[in-house]
C-alpha cells in the first residue's frame, strides 16, 4: 500500500475545507477534532471491505490450548481474521482455510498445530497532531505525532524519554494508508461540514466518500483477493 505521512495527508487535507494548516498549530483543539474523523474514517475504510492493501499474512503459534491470541507481545495485533492456513502460500491465494471458533481471547483452532498462517486485517491505524513530549509517561496505544518528521507512532510498552523515531520497542510508526487518501479526505470534510452546519456541502462530500468506496471495492475485486 502506498504509505504516507499524516502531515502529507493533514496539509492537503485542510485546503478542502477551505482553511490553511497555520489555522490548527499541533495538539489544538479544532485540530484534533480533524483527527477523530480521519481516525473515524480510516476505521470506516477498513472494516468496510477485506482489502488487499490492508491485509497482513504472518506465521503465529498456538498456545497450548490450541488457541491464536488476538493481542501477543512483539506481534500486529489482529482486528478480523479471515483465515488461518496450514501454509503462507495458501494464505496468499486464500485456499484451503483451517477450522477455528471465535473466542473471546482469540480464536480456537480446531485441529491441533505447532504454527499456522493467520491472513487477517490490522487494527486501523490512528493519528494526531498532539506532539509526543519527553517529560510525558506514555500508556499502551497512546499516539503521538512528531513535527520534525511529520509521523505519528503508537505506544507498544508503557514508558517516558523513548523517542518515538528511533524507540522501536516502545513505538510503532503509524503509516497513513494512501489507497484510501480520497475517500477519507471526502468523509473527513462531511464531518467537518457537518459541525458547521453547511448540509449541502456535508451532502455532497458524503456522496463523494461513497462513490470513493464503492470503486476501491471494485478495484479489490479486480485484484482477485491476491497478496
């Protein structure tokens, strides 16, 4: 997937609503108000379809119990499966799935396996502009931004004084999803029109973010599910 900075995505995002990036210095509140509906249609962008661009193949192992966590230490942390496979080449063309049940650790892999291919879609990523602060105490899953690079990082260990950039075990880059550039600037500006009160444009912005998934479907589908 082509990736970008947030703030490639945030600069040309702000023009389409007719401001100008100066009006929302980092961490302000109208600024981050903009965040939670990109963050909101981000979201809505990946649990709208099994992508190819969004989805990840890795090898997991089973605990004891038979049973691949949703959330293991060290490893991307599974939102929807559709599958596990006995082998990464049947992950890849989506052949030959392996029974498991859905359990609320995991899911439960019926047949008894020393590893298997987990095809499934990430947690969405998120994003903000309130900058990471190197007297701050940082929670699991906390997102801060970084003005020298224009990145945003999600906290992987509860920790203060880890810079974001080169703290790889403490961080994690949060890499905004080109393919759906469109569509989020689209349903981010209805959001905005719609705080504004201005329904016409909200409306029109609204259609534009619909038409802008129904063709990336299209294009998934042309894709044929291959990764």
């Amino acid at each position: 997937m082509r990736e970008l900075t947030f703030q490639t995505f945030f600069e040309g995002f702000v023009p389409s609503i007719g401001k100008s990036v100066e009006e929302f210095p980092c961490g302000s509140v109208d600024g981050e108000r903009h965040c939670a509906a990109i963050n909101a249609a981000v979201r809505r962008a990946y649990e709208y379809d099994f992508f190819p661009e969004t989805l990840v193949i890795e090898e997991r192992t089973p605990d004891s119990d038979n049973v691949v966590a949703q959330a293991e230490s060290g490893e991307t942390e599974i939102d929807t499966v559709q599958g596990f496979f006995a082998s990464e080449a049947n992950a890849r063309a989506f052949s030959c799935p392996l029974p498991a049940e859905r359990i609320p650790s995991g899911w439960l892999l019926q047949d008894a396996a020393d590893s298997v291919w987990v095809r499934f879609r990430p947690v969405a990523p998120k994003f903000t502009r309130v900058k990471w602060d190197v007297t701050k105490t940082y929670a699991v899953n906390d997102v801060r931004y970084l003005d020298t690079n224009g990145k945003c990082y999600k906290a992987l260990l509860a920790g203060a004084g880890n810079y974001p950039e080169t703290a790889t075990t403490y961080w994690a880059e949060q890499p905004f999803p080109g393919f759906f550039e469109p569509f989020v600037q689209y349903a981010a500006a209805a959001a905005n029109w719609k705080f504004e009160h201005q329904w016409s444009e909200a409306g029109s912005a609204g259609s534009d973010a619909k038409d802008e998934l129904s063709r990336l479907r299209v294009v998934a589908k042309q894709q044929g599910g291959q990764l």
